[in-house]
C-alpha cells in the first residue's frame, strides 16, 4: 500500500491545499493530512479546530485521513508506515525553502520523498496568512477557501473581537 504525508499548518485550509489532497488521493492509497502541532507560528485555530475543517472538507475523500503530528516528520512517517511527503509549490519564491527540506529530509532517512505538486496556477497565490489576514479585514472569502468553513473563519474572527 503506498501512503503518503501532505503536512502543514493548514491554519485555515485553502482551496490551494485542497486543490494538491485531491490530486495526491488520485495517486496514492491513502493520503494523510497532518497538522504541525507546536509550531512557531502563532495560530489563528486551534489543532482541534484545524482538524475539524480538515476533516469537513475531505469528508467525501475515502482515502483521506486527518492527523497531527509534533517532532520530526521523518519520523513520523515511519510511525505511519509512509514513504512519500506531498508538497505544493506555489512559485519559485518556494522553491529554495522545500529544496532545503526535502534534502534535509531525505538525509534523515533515504527511503523518504518528497513529490512536489505545481498548485493549480488560479490558487498561486494564495496562502493561508492571506485569507486570516483578509477575513480579519471583512473581504470576500468566495473561491478562496471551500465554502462550507467560511462560516467557521467568519466566526472565529468575530470571536477573536469579543462578539458574540
Ligand atoms: N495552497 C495554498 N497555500 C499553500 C499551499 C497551497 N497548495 N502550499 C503551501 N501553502 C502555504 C500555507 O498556507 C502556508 O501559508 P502561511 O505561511 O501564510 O500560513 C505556507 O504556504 C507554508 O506552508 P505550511 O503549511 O506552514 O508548511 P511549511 O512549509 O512551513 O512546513 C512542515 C511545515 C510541517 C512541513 C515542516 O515545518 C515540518 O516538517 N516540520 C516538522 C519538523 C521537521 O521534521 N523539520 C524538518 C527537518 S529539520
């Protein structure tokens, strides 16, 4: 069975990092999404939350799972039986960060690859700060994120502002 990891912050979800789960559930027996938990970036949901969305939104996806992991994907990856990471790319200004990691990875354990996915070019620039940034300022969510969590980001941030 080939397994696959797309890990990520997902801080929210996107329409771009949906675009690279279905995609990879195309190529792969099964994929699963893994959140970074203890990341150094402040986040706007919780892990609990973020697994939440995730998992509305790869509802219909048979061979999606959702999960979380903290410490070394590497080795994560092996507590999951994985061989593969899944990368998007959105544009060139990515491309020396996961060229780093990928190496890094792969120097940690040489069975592990990483298969970069070109992000569909409407979603290229698209980034999960882009959308807090835009729903914290009240814009249109629409095409940007899948629509049935843009009442969870719209209520988050109304919350974030002490409303009701
Ligand atoms: N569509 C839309 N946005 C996308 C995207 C896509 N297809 N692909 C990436 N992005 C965006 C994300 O939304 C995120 O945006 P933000 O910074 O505005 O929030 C940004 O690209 C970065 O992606 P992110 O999901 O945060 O992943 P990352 O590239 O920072 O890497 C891990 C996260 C989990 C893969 C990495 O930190 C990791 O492996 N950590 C574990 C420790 C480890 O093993 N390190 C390696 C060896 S030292």
């Amino acid at each position: 069975m080939k397994i696959a990891v797309y890990p990520g912050s997902f801080d929210p979800v996107t329409n771009g990092h949906l675009d690279i789960i279905e995609r990879s559930s195309r190529i792969f027996d099964k994929v699963i999404v893994s959140i970074l938990k203890n990341s150094s970036k402040a986040p706007m949901f919780s892990v609990e939350e973020r697994l939440t969305l995730l998992r509305k939104v790869t509802r219909n996806l048979s061979n999606v799972e959702v999960d979380s992991f903290s410490g070394l994907l590497v080795n994560y990856l092996k507590q999951k039986e994985a061989e593969v990471i899944i990368k998007g790319l959105r544009a060139v200004s990515d491309f020396e960060y996961e060229f780093q990691m990928a190496l890094m990875n792969n120097k940690l354990n040489p069975k592990i690859e990483t298969l970069f996915m070109m992000t569909s070019s409407k979603y290229s620039y698209l980034s999960s700060s882009i959308v807090r940034e835009l729903a914290s300022l009240g814009g249109c969510l629409k095409e940007l994120v899948p629509e049935e969590i843009i009442p969870d980001i719209h209520n988050k941030v109304r919350h974030a502002r002490g409303g009701a």
